[in-house]
C-alpha cells in the first residue's frame, strides 16, 4: 500500500514539533509505571491503562484507588478529572471541521493538557488543522507515555519510591514551558493572568478538579469580553 509522501511528511514534521512533551512524557510515564506497579497492577494491565486512558493524573490517581475503591468509581473520578478535555476539542472544532468524523474521534480521543497546548500554538486566525501533523504530534507523544509507563512497570521494584522523580515540579514545569511562547500577544496574556486569579481562588476553596473546569470557563468568558466582544 503507498502511503501519500505529503502525508508521511506532516506525520514526521508532528512528531518533531511534539519533541518536548516526548522528553517531558517518559519520565513522567516512568514514574506514573512505578506507581501503579506499586498499587499492584502487572506490566500488562499498567500498558493496557497508558493505551486506552492515557490520562496521567487520572492514572495517578486510580493507582491510590485500586485497593479501597471500585471500578465504577475509579471511572467517575477519572472522567471528572478529564472533563476539561471536553472544553479542549470543542474549542478546535472550527479548525477541523473539514475532517471526517472518524479522524475526529480519534483526534480527540488523543488529546492531552500539553498536545493541546502544541496544538493551539500551531494555529493563527481562520488556519486549519493539518490531520497528519495533527497526528504525529498526538501519536508521538502518546506513544512516549507508554513506553515510559511500561519501563515504570517493569523496573518499579528497583525504585525505592517515586518521590525522586518530583513529579509535583516536573509536569506544572513541562506545561508552563509550553504555553510561555503563547503569551507574547496581549489577550493570552491576559487570559493567562485571569486563569491564575480564578487558579488560587477555586484552590484555596479545596476545589482542585472542578475548580480546573471552572477556571476554563470563567477565563473563556472574560477574555472573550475583554477582547472579541468590543472588536
């Protein structure tokens, strides 16, 4: 089967543009597979969580519900965490109307904190985006996650804990190196000064999941205000 030399190359161009969240991604994937070794699961069921949930805090999060809660409500709580990914993918819809359902699904089904990020700077005004390039970067990311997750797994029991890997410090330090490019212009900055505000208001409130969708939303609202409303 020939594969479209075009497509091949905005596959290869995503997985490059998708370099710091791949170097960000396996250690943090390999520490998330020592936790989770340590909650119990096997290698497999660690690689089967990372290809099919693919939710880091989700996961880490599961790992400390495994023995004293159920599947039910491991899967509430996971997808309470992760609705803000909801948010996510509707705000790129206009920039991937064009693609099939299908290719949607799975586009969104990859979506992540740092791929959206990736994503959202690639785009200016009335662009679209690129399917292939849109998938390298999430597929290259993906995968690096699971093989972080899975080296986890496997060499767990020589890690004499996780706390080594200051995962507190390590992922907010992968997000903010992300989204620092996007606020040379004045409404993300913005956006991004309203988004802290409503940050350590809703935390300060013990409200750390809902308090993440809230702050998108209220940011959302604001900065459109501020800046579309009065165009």
């Amino acid at each position: 089967m020939l594969v479209n030399k075009n497509t091949s190359t905005d596959f290869l161009k995503g997985c490059k543009i998708a370099f710091p969240v791949i170097i960000g991604y396996i250690p943090l994937g390999f520490a998330c597979g020592v936790v989770l070794q340590s909650a119990g699961l096997t290698v497999l069921q660690i690689a089967l969580m990372s290809l099919l949930v693919f939710a880091g805090a989700g996961q880490y999060i599961a790992a400390g519900m495994i023995v004293a809660s159920s599947p039910l409500t491991i899967g509430i709580t996971i997808f309470i965490i992760n609705l803000r990914h909801i948010l996510y993918t509707s705000s790129l819809i206009p920039y991937i109307g064009q693609w099939t359902n299908i290719r949607k699904y799975i586009f969104a089904s990859e979506i992540t904190d740092e791929t959206f990020a990736l994503h959202s700077s690639m785009l200016k005004k009335n662009e679209t985006l690129n399917y292939s390039q849109a998938m390298g970067i999430n597929i290259a990311s993906h995968s690096a996650w699971i093989i972080g997750t899975i080296l986890g797994a496997i060499l767990g029991s020589t890690i004499p804990s996780e706390e080594a890997f200051a995962i507190d410090f390590a992922l907010p330090a992968l997000f903010i190196a992300l989204i620092l490019p996007r606020l040379a212009h004045r409404p993300q900055f913005i956006a991004a000064i309203i988004a802290t505000i409503f940050t350590i208001i809703f935390t300060s409130l013990n409200m750390s999941y809902w308090g993440v969708i809230l702050t998108a939303v209220l940011t959302s609202i604001l900065t459109y205000t501020l800046f579309e409303s009065h165009r």
